[in-house]
C-alpha cells in the first residue's frame, strides 16, 4: 500500500493525497499536527489512518527514561481519545536515531529504550491501544522480540543499523522525503498495521477534569514544556509578530492545555484565557490560599491591562503563597509568589470541574 506520513496538518488535502494515489496517511498525535476535522476530512476521502507519538527530542539516549515513556504514553492516550482513535488500535513511538545496544556501550535498547517502551506500552494498555515503533532495525527487532512492541516501522535512514535485515519484517518502511511536510511509506501487509479511520468517541468528550493530571505531567517535564513553548513562540509570531516570551503567557497556557486533550481556542491575552476557561468552560473561581496542582492562576482584573496581566499553571503549593509553576517566562518549572514578590499578585484562581 501507499502511503504517507505527515509533519503537518493536512486539513484541506485529503482529495490532494488521493489524487497523488496515496491510501492511507499516519498523523502524529499532537494538537499542532492534527485534529478531530482532519481526521474526519481523511475519512471522507477514503483514506486509512495510523498514529504516531513524538513530542519533545527522542533523537538521543538521554531521552529515554520509564518516566518518560510513562509521560508520553499518557499524552499519546489521551489525544489519541480526543480524536476518536479507536481502541484495539496501535500507536507507533518514535525512536528517532540509530542507538547501540553493544557490550562496550552499555545496553542502551535492551535498557532505557525498553524501560521507556514498556512504560509506554504500559500507559496506553488500559485505555485499549496497543504499542508499536518506529524505529531501525535492530531496536525494531529487539523491541518485538522483547514483547514491547507489536508492530515494526522502519525508519528511512538505510545507514541505521540492522535496516536490509528487518525491512522484510517490517509493518510499515519509511521511504525518503516527498516534500517538506511528507514523508512517503509502503504499507506491504494493512492488516498487520491495523489502519483506522476517526468514529465519534462512545462516551462523548473527555471532561476537562480529566485532563488536569495529563496537564500537570506535561508541564512538569522540561522536554514537554520545551516542545509546548516552541509551539506557542511560532503561533504568537505569525500572530501579531511578538517575539516570545513576551506577551506569550495566554497561549503557552492554550498550546500547554491543547497538549492534554483541552480543547481551548488559540488565545493570546490572559484576559481572554481566563474568561474562556470561566465563562466558557465551566472551571471554578478558587479563593487564593486554596490553589492546588492544575489550578490556572490569574493577575488579571476586570479590564485588560498590558505588562501586568498573567496567566499560569500550578504545579505544586509549596504553601498558601508559594508554588511551583509553569508558564512562558522560564524553559522549565519554577516558582512563583501569589503575593506577588516582586511580581503582579495573582488575583484568582481557576479549576476544571
């Protein structure tokens, strides 16, 4: 079958990939690349479906972790949801370089690579998908081998190690480069990959309270937030030519809520992100003191005043004042004062209910 996968959302070309002679397209399950209208637009056309996961740098060893692969499966779990991805279906994670698995190197995929696969694996298991790879040959036929794994996705850089070995093994081949955003891809078995199409979510919408504890993890981990702010810093640009972090704490927050399957509009101002998840959204005003992890903290008043407005999420209270937070203004976790300190006060609270 041919195929491709897309780095980018592909809303308003389904009828150009079919066209092309393309049959089935993987999407990556993040909320700059894809959507509930895309993948119904894929359906329309007749196209099959599979997801891949890759949000934050799985180029190295220093990204692999059972922390890690707990984090992403997660993340992966629940936008997948939030797209209607069937369950009994495979979600590919990425193992995006050639890692070694010698004596003399340690065994770097017989080691954290499996230690990130089975908390991946075990992650996205009790919510009804089922873990693949992409990844070389060697660590796609170590990883099958080792249970952590059901289907192989080969990457296209035939230098990796084991790639002419695997390639007739594998579920799904990478071809090279068709444009900046497509890569191409031969299907040689369906059923093996298990191709799906988007069917409307049985129990409805995932409940913004269900999110928080999927928000808070990705917030915390400096690579998730990285990745989120990198996300915000491009949209804030195109949107008006802001250089980020200025005036990016509304949509880091939007991007960072996007991320955990909450369904927020693209907002840059905090005003209007707090009247979005208040009004809109339902979530409770909470009496300062009383915040807690998930919580969005507010400096904002009842009309917009530039350089003092803010918005942020709470990672952790230390104590009625103090917390751990995340937000634009640093790459990684850090804490903030409700009282201000140096800073504008919070003035509110906000919780998912």
């Amino acid at each position: 079958m041919k195929a491709i996968d897309s780095s980018s959302d592909t809303t308003g070309q389904a009828k150009n990939i079919v066209a092309a002679g393309y049959q089935a397209v993987g999407v990556y399950l993040r909320s700059d690349r894809c959507s509930l209208a895309m993948i119904t637009e894929l359906q329309t056309a007749g196209l099959g479906v599979w997801s891949i996961y890759e949000k934050g740098y799985p180029t190295s060893d220093d990204y692999f972790s059972a922390a890690q692969g707990t984090i992403d499966g997660q993340a992966a779990a629940t936008f997948a949801q939030s797209i209607g991805q069937p369950t009994g279906t495979q979600i590919y994670a990425t193992v995006d370089y050639d890692p070694d698995d010698s004596d003399a190197n340690g065994p770097t995929i017989n080691g954290p690579i499996s230690d990130y696969m089975r908390a991946f694996q075990n992650a996205i298991t009790p919510v009804g998908y089922v873990a693949s790879v992409y990844a070389s040959g060697r660590a796609c036929r170590i990883l099958l081998a080792n249970g952590l794994a059901k289907t192989g996705w080969l990457t296209q850089s035939t230098g990796f190690a084991e790639y002419n070995e695997f390639k007739p093994k594998a579920g799904i081949v990478q071809l090279p480069q068709i444009n900046k955003s497509w890569d191409g891809d031969d299907i040689p078995d369906p059923s093996v990959v298990g191709l799906w199409a988007a069917q409307p979510a049985a129990a409805g919408p995932v409940s913004d309270k269900d999110c928080i504890e999927q928000l808070v993890n990705i917030a915390s981990s400096v690579g998730q937030l990285d990745s989120a702010q990198s996300v915000a810093a491009q949209k804030l640009l195109n949107y008006d030519g802001e250089v980020y972090p200025s005036d990016g704490c509304a949509i880091t927050l939007s991007v960072l809520l996007q991320d955990a399957g909450i369904d927020v509009p693209d907002t840059y101002t905090a005003i209007e992100l707090g009247q979005e998840l208040r009004d809109d959204r339902n979530w409770q005003v909470i009496p300062l003191g009383q915040q807690q992890a998930g919580d969005v903290g507010s400096t904002c008043g009842s009309t917009p005043n530039h350089g003092f407005d803010h918005i942020y999420l709470v990672l952790q209270k230390i104590n009625d004042d103090e917390m751990l937070i995340a937000d634009n203004q640093s790459s990684q976790p850090h804490f903030r004062y409700v009282s201000g300190q140096g800073k504008t006060p919070t003035r509110f609270f906000l919780r998912a209910t």
